[in-house]
C-alpha cells in the first residue's frame, strides 16, 4: 500500500524527496514579491492588464526592453473579423526617420516621431511596431512586383 501525503497529494516518498524544494521556491517568492510589488507602485513600469503585463506606459515607458526573440503571437484562431484591408489602408505614407535622443539618456536613436506617422499606426504616445511591419512588406512586395514588371519588359 502507499501512502500519500495529504499537503501535496503526491505518493509519501516523492513528497519528502521535493518539500524542501517548494519551500525553498515559496521563499524565494515570498521574497521577491515586495520588491516587485514596489517596483509597480514607484515606477508604474509593469502592470497587469487584460492581454498580459504591459512593460511601461506612454508616460512612463520602460527605457529599453531587451528580448533574443519577439514573438506576434498571431495564430489564425485567435483573430475574428478577418479581410484582405484596402490599398489605402496599407499604402500609408511613412515620413523620414529622424535622429533623436530621449531625455536623460546618452545615445542617439534613429525612428519615428509618432504624430509624423498615419493615425493608423499611432497609439497613445508611440506607434504599433506590429502594424508598421504589415505596412512595410506591403510596401517591399509592391516594389518586388513593380521590379519583376520592368524586368520582363524588352530594353
């Protein structure tokens, strides 16, 4: 027969064997947990919301975010109303970029400004990253096309 333990719900000898384990990881939880919660409040930098934890705000935006990878998560499923969008929808003018520095930090940068870009791709104090990329490989594909026509004509 086995015994199982009550706390974990787990067979008696593997409970024993990872306890200390929960505990230890609970600690670092519990103590970790503060300083995050302090974080929130002073800086407002990371805040749950309804689609995850949004990273900064447009008042307060997180200086630097650095990732090996982003993922868009963008799987078909998750999306309704799905259509093919017009021309004049992804055939924006983009202005030039600019080269600036941001208050209170050292180096330069080179974007956009967001009231220089379309209404389109503008969000509360800064631009949709995701959209800007859509608009761009509409652009780069148009060209492609364009490119391949004047190829094929006779010189």
């Amino acid at each position: 027969m086995r015994w199982i333990d009550a706390e974990t719900g787990l067979p008696l000898e593997v409970a024993e064997k990872i306890k200390p384990r929960i505990i230890k990881l609970e600690a670092d939880i519990s103590s970790i947990k503060p300083l995050v919660e302090a974080l929130e409040q002073k800086t407002g930098i990371i805040q749950p919301s309804d689609s995850g934890v949004n990273v900064g705000t447009p008042e307060n935006p997180a200086a630097n975010v650095v990732a090996e990878n982003v993922t868009v998560v963008s799987a078909e499923e998750r999306k309704i109303s799905i259509r093919e969008p017009g021309e004049e929808e992804l055939d924006l003018p983009l202005p030039r970029p600019k080269a600036y520095m941001l208050e209170g930090r050292g180096e330069e940068f080179i974007g956009f400004i967001v009231n220089e870009l379309p209404p389109r791709l503008q969000r509360p104090g800064g631009y949709s990253l995701n959209e800007l990329v859509a608009v761009l490989a509409y652009k780069v594909a148009k060209l492609e096309r364009r490119l391949a026509e004047l190829e094929k004509k006779p010189k």
